[in-house]
C-alpha cells in the first residue's frame, strides 16, 4: 500500500519541483534594463504535468492540477507579485495547460512526436492554448491601465508559446526514444566530430561574434543538415542545445541580438528557435517518416505477408551472393513440402490452415542454425538457405531437425491435435559449378524422391562439396 502511495505521489513532486524551478529559471532570463523575460520554462512542464494528469484517475488529476494552481500562486507571491495577480496567473497558466492537454488530446490521441502531423497537432494545441493564456494575461494589464497592450499580448505569446512548443516536443521525444547501445562505425564517428565542429563554428561565428540580427537566421544552415542527415531523436538533442545556446548568448549580451531593445530581443529571440524548432523537427520526422515508409515497403517485397518469412526474391538474392563470394565451406539448400496440408484445410478450414503455417515458420526457425535463411515459397513448400557448411552432416542434421519439427502434433480448430502433418525433405549441396536455380531444382528433385519413397523423410542430392 505504501509502495503504491509513493508511486502515486512521485511524479507529483517531481513536476512541483521541475515547475518551481522552471519559474525561477524564467525570472532569471530577463533581459538586461527590463522586467520581460527572455523564456519561460514554466509553460512547457506545465503542459507536460497537465499531460501527465490527463491518464489518471479523477482523484489523481484534481490534485496534480490543485498542485499546479497552488504552486504558481505560491512562486507568484514569493517573487513579490501582488496577490491579485498571482490569483489572475494561477488562471493564466492553468488555461495555457488545459486548453493544450484538450487539443493535443482531443479524441484520446496520444501525446507523441514520431510523425509530421503529431508535430502539427502539437503545433495547434499550444497556439490554443498560448492564444487564451495570453488574452487572459491581457485582460489583467488592460484592467491595470497598461498601454500597449498589442505588443503585450505578442510578447507573453509569442514568448510562453515557443517555449512550451520546443520544451514540450524535446521532452515527448525524448521521453519515447529507444537509446540502442551500438558501436558506431569510424567514418560515422568522424562525421559527427567534423559536424560538431562545423556547427560550433557556426553558431559563434554567426551568432555570438556577428552583431546585426539578420545574420542570426545564418544558424539554419547546420539545422537542416542535421535533420536531414540524423534521426529525430539526435536532432532533438540539437535542438535543444541550439535553444540554449542563442538564450545564454542574448542574455550575456552578445552576437545577432546585443543591438537590438530588450522587448524586441525577446520577440527575435523567440521567433528564431520557434522557427529552429519547427523547421528542424518537420525535417526530421519527415526523413524518419519516409525511411519507415521504405522500409515498410522493402519488408512487403522481400517478405511473405502470412508468416514473416523470407520470399522467394530474398531467396534469389541471398543465394546469389553466398555462391559468388566463395566463403569456405559449401552452400546448402533444404527444401521440403508439407504432407497431408490439403487434408487441414478440408478438415479445419484455410483460416486454420493458415494457423498452422504460422507456427511452421515459428518451428522453422527455431530449428535452423543462426545465419540460416528460412524462406516460404509459396503454399506448404518452404525452403532453407544455409551457408558455410563444414560437412554434408551438417546440412542433414539440420534437416531432420526440420523434419521431426514439423512431426510434432499441432493444436489447431480450438487446441484440437492434429498430429497427420509430416514433411518431405530434400537437400542439396553446392560445387563450383552451382547456380542459384541447379542448386534449387536438384534440392526440389531430391525433395520429390522423398515423397515418391513414401513421405517423411529426407532425400539428398548428388552434389559434392566445393572444393577449396
């Protein structure tokens, strides 16, 4: 009980104190000889606490989002806020969260960032809810008497709207990134370095050393080779480090920005990384996107669509290429054909027959060496590629390992045993003079003398080890 308490509670505090510590952040960048801050951290763990409340129960939602409201009133009063305006900001920043956490969830849609329409959903949700957190905090400054309210309501927009955007999208991709350990290769190694490089040199030649804020738009250039090169969760981190990088710079009172006044540095500023931060991401999940897509197609092509295996172009493929590399030890082919199929699928129907030849792919592979290629030609017949054999032993024991596989009972037409399915197996070994389709007939040839002697069991054909 204790132990799901504390579950319960944990995310809570760790929100309060991201968000408290996220307000003091936004305090701190204010830019030099004005009260405007430059970012504001605060909006984006908003959003993501308000995200975060959205999946639990009611009990659980009203006090992470009491939390919230009691906290920026809290911080508000303590940075010296009158308490009608930290009341009034308790209403600002909650609607900035809500009004996000409904869009951007709208249907029961998950909060993701793995496609250009998530980063467009994401797009709309906090221009919502940066849009009535922003006239909410108009309306106080209109009641103060406060001139200029238009370029008012364009700073704590454009300012609490890009924040959260980039805040919100560097945290959901993050958040959902499979970090594989892998060795990377030397050239990709020393890509990366060079880019680095590049991209440092850059970002200090252009935008730390070069006043004039036109040339800041100089820092888009290494953004978009980045997300056109890298994947999104490296562009991500990039991004995040470019948005830090022009902040600390214009806060220190250097490069593209120094010249230009406080509130139009924080409107610049913002602008810059909102414009990084979209046209980075769109880039990135478009090339992810489209990688996927290609994969998805080449795993159509080279793949039989009921059980996963290997079809008969891979087939042709692999084979090709183990012939012509000549690598010690011969090829082997196993090619066998499944007796008495017909008589499952008149008993049980295709869809069980179909069952069926799922768990043979299943049983397939579990039966073949590592490095074997299993294949579905087509129908019951199935073929296995196995290279660098030592022996003819070994491509036989492979075989009747398929082979005894394949005789175990089946639970097929509700776990009913079927246990009348054997295989007839033929197996052939490669010479020099072997071609991906002798290879194939004289396996085949073999396969059907297992099934003229009587079904279940192994023939072999009359080929010879390569020599060398």
């Amino acid at each position: 009980m204790a132990r799901r308490v504390f579950r319960a509670v944990l995310p809570g505090v760790g929100f309060a104190v991201a968000y408290a510590l996220a307000i003091l952040v936004g305090r701190a960048s204010r830019v030099d000889g004005s009260e405007v801050s430059l970012v504001w951290p605060a909006a984006a763990v908003a959003v993501l606490w308000g995200l975060h409340a959205r999946d639990l129960p009611r009990v659980q939602a009203a006090l992470h989002w009491s939390g919230l409201a009691a906290l920026t009133f809290g911080v508000n009063l303590t940075t010296d806020a009158p308490v009608g305006l930290s009341a009034w900001f308790v209403l600002v920043n909650v609607s900035l969260a809500a009004v996000t956490t409904i869009v951007l969830r709208y249907g029961d849609r998950p909060a993701r960032l793995r496609e250009p329409a998530d980063l467009g959903r994401l797009v709309g949700a906090i221009v919502a809810g940066t849009l009535v957190a922003a006239t909410l905090a108009v309306v106080w400054f209109a009641h103060e008497g406060q001139d200029d309210l238009v370029r008012t309501f364009a700073l704590f927009a454009i300012r609490n709207g890009v924040t959260a955007l980039t805040g919100v999208a560097v945290a959901l991709r993050l958040g959902e990134a499979q970090w594989r350990r892998h060795r990377p290769s030397p050239a990709r190694v020393a890509e990366t370095a060079a880019l680095l490089v590049v991209t440092a040199i850059v970002f200090i030649r252009v935008f730390w050393l070069n006043p004039g804020h036109p040339n800041a738009f100089g820092v888009m250039l290494p953004a978009m080779w980045v997300s056109l090169r890298y994947a999104t969760t490296t562009s991500t981190v990039f991004l995040a480090a470019s948005g830090i990088s022009i902040a600390w710079a214009t806060l220190l009172g250097r490069g593209a920005l120094s010249e230009v006044e406080p509130p139009q540095q924080a409107l610049l500023a913002q602008g810059l990384v909102g414009t990084l931060t979209i046209v980075v991401l769109s880039l990135a999940l478009f090339r992810d996107s489209r990688n996927e897509l290609i994969e998805e197609l080449r795993q159509l092509a080279l793949h039989d669509p009921l059980t996963g295996l290997a079809n008969r172009t891979l087939l042709m493929s692999r084979l090709e290429r183990e012939l012509e590399e000549q690598q010690p030890g011969a090829v082997g082919v196993i090619v066998l054909d499944l007796d008495g199929f017909k008589a499952v699928n008149d008993a049980w129907g295709h869809s069980e027959g179909d069952l069926l030849l799922v768990e043979m792919a299943t049983r397939l592979r579990a039966a073949v060496r590592r490095g074997d290629t299993v294949v579905r030609l087509g129908g019951d017949e199935f073929v296995v590629l196995c290279p660098g054999l030592a022996h003819h032993d070994e491509l036989h024991q492979c075989a009747e390992r398929i082979r005894e596989a394949v005789a175990r009972p089946y639970g097929v037409a509700a776990d009913a045993p079927f246990d009348r399915i054997t295989a007839s197996v033929g197996t052939a070994v490669s010479d020099r003079l072997s071609t991906p389709r002798s290879l194939l007939a004289a396996a085949d040839r073999a396969m059907y003398e297992a099934k003229r002697a009587g079904r279940n069991r192994t023939a072999a054909a009359p080929y010879a080890l390569r020599a060398g």
